[in-house]
C-alpha cells in the first residue's frame, strides 16, 4: 500500500514540474513582446530561467519525499510564475501614460517575485531526499542569486513621473507644458507622437478606467481619472468620445530641442527649423552642430520662419476656439466643471486674446455660479479662473455684472484659500475706476481688507485699498476703521479742493486716532495747519472743524499741542478781523485741549504755555462781552486752572472771582455751569474766604434756587458744590442761607438723589455737595436750627448716605451725625427719679414707656425729633465706615462713635459699639489708618481696655499694632500707646520708656 502512494506522489510531483518548467518557457517568450522597460524583464527572465535546469534534474531523478510538501513548494512556485506572467503581459499592451507612471513601482514588484521564488525555492531543496549534491548546490546558488536580486527604475524616469504627478495635482501650468511633458513620456517610452496617437492613449486610458470601477477598483479607477484629465489638457484631444476633436497638432509645430510648440521658429543653414530661443542656447552652451544631423554649422544666421510661425498662430487660435467651446459644454455638470476651468484658466495664461475671448463667449456668469459650487476643489478653480480673466480690462465689468461684488467681498471672511484668492480678485478689478466706486460702497469691504493688513495677505489688501483710495470717499471710509495712509497722503500732496473735501469729511468720523504713527510722522496736523493759513475762510473752517473733531480725543490732543497749534489758535480766537464762526471754531478746539489737560499731564504743561497773566486777563474780559465765545472761554479757564496753583492764584489775581460771580445768573446754563465749575476750583487752593466775602446775599440766594429749580442735574450738583465751599462757622453765611430756604432745598435735594449718582468731573457728586451744604445747617451751636433739619428728615438720609455712598460722602454724613449726636443730651427729656411716674410730653403727663428710654442716655431719645445716634439706627453703618479709608471717612465715623462714650454713659455706650460688633475694626484702625484716626481709635481704645471682658477678647489683636505706635509714632502717640499697653498688662506702670517721654 505504501509503494502505491509513493507511486502515486512521484506522479503528482512531476506533473507539477511539467508545468512549472511550461510556464517557465512561456514566460520567457512573453517577455519579448514588452513594450517597455525591457532591460528590467529580460534581466528578471534570467533568474526565471536558471530554474529550469534544477526542476529538469528533479524530474528525471523522480523526486522523493514527502509528497505534500514537495507539492506545496511546487505550487507556490508556480503562483510565483503566474506574478512574473501577469505582470510581464501588463507591459505587452495598455495606455503607454499609465505605465510609465507605475514604472517607479516595478523595481518594487520585480523585487516580491523573486523574493517568492526565492522562498519556493528553499522549501523544494528541503523537502527533497535523494537529489545529487550538484543538484542542492545549485539550488543553493540560485536562492541566494534571487535573494540579492537588484532592479532599478529605468534611467531618467523617477523626476519625470515625480513632475507629472506634481502637475497632475495642481494643475498648474499651461497646455503647452502639458503637451512638452506628454511628448517626453512618449520618447522615453518609444511612442510615435502624434495626435491619432494621443486619442487612441485617452480611449486606452477611459477604458481601462471603466473596467476598474466596475471592478471596484476604486484607487487605480481613481488615477487613470487624473491620467484622463492630464492627458486632456493638452488641448489636443477631449475627454468626451461624443465631442468633435480639435484639429491634430502637426509634428513640425514641435522644435526638436525643446520638443514643444514653437513661438519663434527659425531656420539654420542645414534648413531645419527649431525654437529661436532652444537653438541660441544650444550654442551659447558651445555646441557647433546641427542638434538633428549633427552636422557642423558654418553660420549661426538665424532665418525667422515666417510661414510656419503663422500657420502655429492660426493653430492656437483655432485650437483655442475649441478648447473653449468644449469648455462651455463641460461647465454646465460638476463632474467635468474642475477640468474645463483648468484648460480656460492656462488659455487665460497663454494669451489675453483667449482670455478675451473667453468673456466674448459669455462663460463668465458660468464660471461665477461655479464659486458656490458644493465642491471645494470646483470653487477653488473657479475663483482662479475669473482671477485670470480679471487680467483683461474687458472682462473686469463683466465679472463685476455676473456675481454681486458683495458676495466676492464675502469670501475674505472665509480662513480657506478663497480668501487669497478673493484679494487677488478684488485686486484685478480695483483697476478699473468705475468698479473702485463699487468696491468701496460694498458692505464691509474697506473694515474687511483694512483688517488682512496685519495677516499673510497684507501685500495684496494694501494694494486693493491704495487702487481703491483714488475715490476720496473710499479714504474717509478706511480713516473710518483707522486706516489712515491714504488719508495723510492725499492731505500732504492733493489739490485744495481734494483737501478740503478730506478736512470736511473728516470733522465728521467719530474716533480718528491721531496718536498712530501713520498720521503724526505723515502730518495730518500740519496739513490743517497749513490749510488754515490759506487765505481762504471756507479752507479755514474745514481745518478748524476738522482739529476740533480730532480734538475731541485726549490721545490726539497731544500730537496737536505738538505741531504748536495752541498759540496760533489763540490768536485767530481774538482777531476781530475774521469770521465770527472761524473764531468759535477755534475757542472750542482750546476748550477740547483744555478738558483733555486734566487727563494728562503732557498735555497741560503744553497748553500752560498760554496761561500768561495777559491772556487770562483776555479771556475773563472777552469773557463779559457777547455770548459766543464765552462758554468755550470759561472751559479754557477751567481746563488751565483744574491742575495748576499757579494758575489758579492768577485767574484770582486778575478779579476772576468777581468777573466769575457777575456770570453767575447768565441766561445760558451752560455758561452757568461753567462758571460755577470754574469757582469751584478756585476755591479749592485757598480762596474760599475770598468767595465769601464776594459771594453776595443775591447770589447766594441763586444758588438756592438752581438747587431746587434748575433742570440739569449737573447745574445742581456745581451750585451745591459752591455754596458747600463757604465757611461753616460764618453766622452770617447760616443766616442767609436759611432765610433763602438753603436747608429746605439741600433736603430736597438730596432726597431725590438718594437713588442717582450725578457724576461730574470738577465738583463731585450732587449727594457729596448737596451732604456739605447740610453741614451749614448741623452745627451744635444753634439748636433750632439742628431741630428743624433733623423735622425735615435728614436722620435717615445720612444714615443711607453711610451704606451707599461714596468716601467723601460718607465722611460728609458721619460729620454730621456727630454734630448732631453731641446735641442729643440737650434735646432729649430727662428722667428724674422723684417724677419717674410722669414725663410732660405733646401737652399731656404721661407715664414713660420703657421702650423709649435709650439705654445709652439714659433718656427719653425714640421720638421723631431724636438726636440719638441709637435710635436712628446710625451705630452699625458707622461702623462700617470705620473700613473705608478714603476722604477720612474712617476719622468721621470715630468722632461720630466717640459721642457715644461722653461721662455717664460710655460704658452703655461700648455696649452699644461691641454690639455693632465695631470693637474689631477700631483696632483695625491702628493698623491702617492715618494718624489723626488712630489717635482717635486709641482715644476709644482707652475705654474700652478698662472693661477686663473687652481685654481678654481684643487684646491680642490690638497687642502689636500699639507696640509699633509706641516705638515709631509722635511723642503723644508713644504715650497713649503706652498707656493703653499699660491697661492691658503689657508694661509696667514705672516703665523706663514714660519716664523717658
């Protein structure tokens, strides 16, 4: 049984080798007829055949083994054959483009299949028994021959498939670079080039791409695509079998060196034509021969050829006729939109007249839908397209007419390629005047390019806006979002119409920044400047308008101070011989200076330069004549003074106050505001004394009355703020205030501003001035006139003044709490204690409800008319104040506390604090607070350390910071400190450091 099988085996394993040693023979034969690479098969057919010798020996010898290996190696050898003939047969026939684009592969592929033979091979030897030595010895020498096996990609192909592909993916240069590629491949692959021949290749190539998506080949499918689309752009042939070809290219439109379409044929003396500029570097590399017949040429004399580079040119023009009408039809689907819009952009790059033609044809509406498409690679040629057609001064309108210039200017919001190419767009119709127009009324488009001059597309948006800034409307948009370049130079090298229109236009755009570097080293200032100078009155106000707009920001005050405008300007607003509206344009641009001045210190030591004695005289004397300059005057002043003493004490020198007072009751409310604005700071350096003794019975009684009548909030809060500046401790001043009706106004007043804050810049708020004027009216030296403010309500105010207000305010609240606390033992009923049963109150006898003694006074205080701090519930806010160290709030609110703490009560009252829980921020006090407030913190300390339950609760606390006012405060403050440390046990009554003080 067993010598049957082995019979049986012996049988199958030389049938396999018959036909192995078959195929191996077929092999050989096929590779004959390969088209191409023929030295890379006939090498890998020599491995091939060293085979046969080796399986002949095998065969006779009647191989043994074990059959089943034997017959696995000899099937995958012969697997390994049918690779070697498969791909030999690919080379046989096919598209001579594809194959030389797979020629980098074949090394590759060479390489596997004798690398499986190889392997095959190895496991036959093995698997054999009785085989010769010789026999092994050889197979042997033929695994290691196919395991170095080296190939190579045939000779100058690897750079010419690396630039087809490249061109195949950006499709980027013209047909006629194309064609010189395509005329390259068919030379190296030993194809007759011509145009039958070029047709017969696209029909190979869109077959075989057919049978390759019905096979599901989707990535070779996808290739022989892009091959197709290549091959198409010669311009030769059309992807279409159904549309008409164009007529073929002859051969002798080719120049022999070059092997492109000549532009400039000429002819040597052997009469062969070539392209004049291949032939004159053919000689100039020092070559003497004919480049075709190798003949030695005589004579370098170039003879143009005439008749052939007019038969080339009718060539072009009727090849490019087609190429465009088979454009047109290709438009219409996006399948083939991507490839007809490649093809009309290259005729664009060959020639204007095509791109002419194109327009003429009426494809750009076409090619403009296409923008939108779904595809982005189809929107992107688009976009390239009509970039290229923008060339043309024809086409420019066209484009404009075909898609809404909006809708290009869109495309610059996109962060993709169509924003490059948007510019490049816009740029090309730029050009054209009429479409500047266009461009700059489109929404966005100025803002848009302005801001891409900080991005990768600078270069391009500079110049869309310089094309665009030839429309003077166009600049005043880009000054609009601070492009300002255009603006300076049309101002700088214009006609004086252009610069008038500029100047006036701009006295209109809000925010022009004349800090930028491009307006203050291009000088738009001394443009104005010199505009002003002209003597032209219309020139003039445009200017002045202008800087008074520019005026208006604090950051452009500077660079106007700095062309040494203020003096000019000065001068115009005296000269009586000109225009009265010029002069009003000046006086307000020094106002607008001026009103900057408090902003920066720059600013006001330039403008100080005015503010001699005799200018200020000019002013407060011009200020007494007529109505038109006289708001800007009083703004000067006030804008010279606010940050100068010097120039305060001037103003006061040359009867300011007195002019200032004589203005007061002005018909214009601006002047009125002003003019107390102005009084204000006047009195802020020491002059409130000589506000008092100008500041008449009449004019303190306006006052009043602008307190409770004017319309304007502001006007209010400056003529509070005035009457807040007069001496407290004047009678006299208390007096006329209260017969005006001052303390019924002042409650008013801050009434209705309880829930506003009136903000002004020269005089506080309206509740700070309105909570000073009060102050007149809360001095514990007149009692009546205490009871009266406090009927009017005024408890609840400074009590809500205290949570809500400002610093100042705060302080100004507490103030009066104080004054008014330290009347409460004088104004509050007393209990004796043989008539404890009945206290005479509202004109009955009654018994007292023990609710309404205070139990800090000790007195009846819960009435309406109470002064009691307690009872106001005022303890608690006071304390809160006691944080705010600002305007001395923090002193203020001590002083009102320490009211509480007088003989007899204090201990009731340093409940009532403790309480409030205001023990801990008192302390605080000592840490940051100034002097005048800690000396008073100590002063309430005092009392409080002498109750034992207070030092073991804030001792600790309170331990370090009085042993730093003890060793670093004044003298009195050392003692006090001293003093309290001694109360809390932490010095000794007979300390070296008293005796010392």
């Amino acid at each position: 049984m067993s010598d049957i099988a082995t019979t049986i085996g012996l049988n199958i394993a030389n049938e396999l080798i018959g036909k192995v040693l078959m195929q191996i023979r077929e092999t050989g034969s096929a590779t004959h007829n390969v088209l191409f690479a023929k030295r890379s098969f006939r090498e890998l057919q020599s491995h091939i055949t060293k085979i046969e010798p080796i399986l002949v020996a095998l065969w006779h010898r009647n191989v043994q083994g074990s059959s089943d290996t034997v017959k696995i190696a000899l099937e995958e050898l012969q697997e390994q054959l049918n690779k070697a003939s498969r791909l030999i047969n690919s080379y046989t026939s096919g598209s001579w483009m594809y194959l030389f684009l797979k020629l980098k592969l074949l090394p590759d592929e060479m390489k596997e299949i004798t690398g499986g033979i190889e392997r095959s091979l190895h496991a036959l030897r093995i698997a054999t028994l009785d085989v010769s030595l010789e026999i092994k010895e050889k197979t042997v020498a033929l695994c290691e021959t196919m395991r170095n096996a080296e190939f190579k990609a045939e000779v100058g192909t690897e750079s010419l498939v690396g630039e087809i592909e490249r061109e195949m993916q950006h499709m980027q240069s013209d047909s006629r670079q194309v064609l010189q590629l395509i005329v390259q491949v068919a030379n190296a692959m030993g194809v007759d080039m011509d145009h039958s021949s070029l047709h017969s290749e696209v029909e190979k190539v869109r077959q075989k791409k057919e049978a390759l998506e019905n096979n599901k080949k989707e990535a070779e499918a996808y290739m022989l695509n892009q091959i197709q689309a290549f091959l198409c752009r010669s311009g030769i042939v059309s992807t279409d079998s159904s549309l008409p070809v164009s007529q073929p290219v002859p051969l002798y439109f080719f120049c022999p060196l070059s092997e492109a379409i000549m532009e400039d044929p000429v002819d040597l003396e052997t009469g062969i034509t070539y392209e004049r500029s291949a032939i004159e570097k053919w000689f100039e590399s020092g070559n003497t021969t004919c480049p075709v017949n190798k003949c030695e040429v005589q004579s370098r004399h170039l003879i143009p050829n005439r008749n052939l580079r007019e038969l080339i040119r009718e060539w072009k023009q009727s090849n490019a006729k087609f190429r465009i009408d088979t454009a047109a039809t290709k438009l219409a689907t996006e399948a083939e939109a991507e490839a007809a819009l490649v093809d009309l952009s290259t005729l664009c790059a060959e020639s204007s007249s095509y791109s002419r033609l194109i327009g003429d044809k009426g494809l750009i509406p076409a090619i403009f839908h296409l923008t939108s498409s779904n595809l982005d690679s189809v929107r992107l040629k688009a976009m390239q397209c009509l970039c290229c057609l923008a060339e043309h001064d024809t086409n420019k309108e066209k484009i404009a007419k075909a898609g809404e210039i909006e809708e290009i200017v869109n495309y610059l919001t996109e962060e993709t390629e169509m924003k490059s190419l948007a510019v490049s767009l816009l740029l090309e119709l730029s050009k054209d005047h009429q479409l500047r127009n266009m461009i700059g009324e489109t929404r966005n488009s100025i803002p848009l390019l302005v801001s891409m001059l900080s991005g990768p597309h600078a270069e391009k948006s500079r110049e869309v806006l310089t094309n665009l800034s030839r429309v003077d409307a166009n600049i005043i948009e880009m000054a609009e979002v601070h492009y300002y370049d255009p603006l300076v130079n049309q101002l700088i090298q214009g006609s004086l119409k252009t610069k008038m229109f500029l100047a006036d236009k701009l006295s209109k755009i809000k925010h022009i920044d004349c800090s930028r570097a491009s307006v203050t080293n291009g000088g738009i200032i001394p443009s104005l400047l010199q505009m002003i100078s002209e003597d032209n009155p219309e020139s003039m106000l445009v200017s002045l308008s202008a800087l008074k707009n520019l005026s208006r920001m604090a950051e452009n005050c500077v660079c106007i101070l700095d062309a040494n405008v203020a003096s000019r300007l000065f001068t115009l607003m005296f000269m009586a011989s000109i225009r009265i509206d010029l002069r009003e344009q000046a006086a307000e641009i020094l106002a607008n200076l001026a009103r900057a001045s408090s902003k920066g210190k720059k600013i006001h030591q330039k403008l100080k330069t005015l503010a001699s004695e005799e200018n200020i005289k000019s002013i407060l004397d011009n200020c007494l004549m007529g109505q038109s300059l006289k708001v800007h005057l009083l703004q000067i002043l006030l804008g010279l003074s606010s940050k100068s003493s010097r120039i305060m004490l001037r103003v006061r020198s040359a009867q300011g106050i007195h002019v200032l007072l004589t203005l007061i009751c002005d018909l214009n409310p601006d002047v009125r505001i002003y003019v107390t604005k102005l009084l204000i700071c006047l009195t802020e350096d020491g002059g409130e004394e000589e506000l008092a003794e100008n500041l008449g019975e009449t004019h303190i009684k306006t006052l009043v009355d602008r307190i409770s009548n004017a319309n304007r909030e502001e006007e209010k809060a400056v003529s509070a703020g005035i009457l807040c500046r007069l001496p407290k401790d004047n009678d006299k001043i208390r007096t006329v205030l209260l017969h005006a009706g001052g303390l019924d106004a002042t409650v008013r007043l801050l009434s209705s501003a309880e829930s506003s804050n009136c903000k002004i810049r020269e005089g506080g708020t309206l509740i700070e001035n309105g909570l000073g004027v009060l102050l007149h009216f809360t001095s514990p030296s007149d009692l009546i006139i205490q009871k009266r403010a406090i009927e009017l309500g005024i408890m609840p105010l400074l009590v809500g003044f205290l949570l809500t207000g400002s610093s100042l305010a705060k302080h100004r609240a507490a103030t009066a709490l104080g004054q008014i606390s330290e009347s409460t033992i004088k104004t509050s009923t007393v209990i004796k204690p043989q008539s404890s049963v009945l206290y005479y109150a509202c004109g009955w006898w009654a018994s007292p409800d023990p609710e309404q003694i205070c139990h800090v006074h000790g007195r009846i205080c819960a009435t309406e008319a109470s002064f009691c701090l307690v009872n106001a519930g005022a303890v608690e806010p006071l304390v809160r104040a006691l944080q705010d160290r600002e305007c001395r709030a923090d002193e203020a609110a001590l002083d009102a506390l320490i009211t509480l703490l007088g003989d007899g009560m204090w201990e009731a009252g340093l409940k009532e604090i403790e309480k409030a829980n205001g023990i801990g921020p008192i302390v605080q006090v000592l840490r940051n607070g100034s002097p005048d407030a800690q000396e008073k913190a100590m002063l309430v300390l005092e009392k409080i350390f002498q109750k034992h339950e207070y030092r073991s609760l804030y001792a600790t606390a309170a331990r370090f910071p009085l042993i730093d006012l003890m060793q670093k405060g004044p003298s009195s403050t050392g003692r006090r400190a001293t003093t309290i440390l001694q109360l809390l046990g932490e010095m000794p009554e007979d300390s070296g450091w008293m005796q010392s003080q």
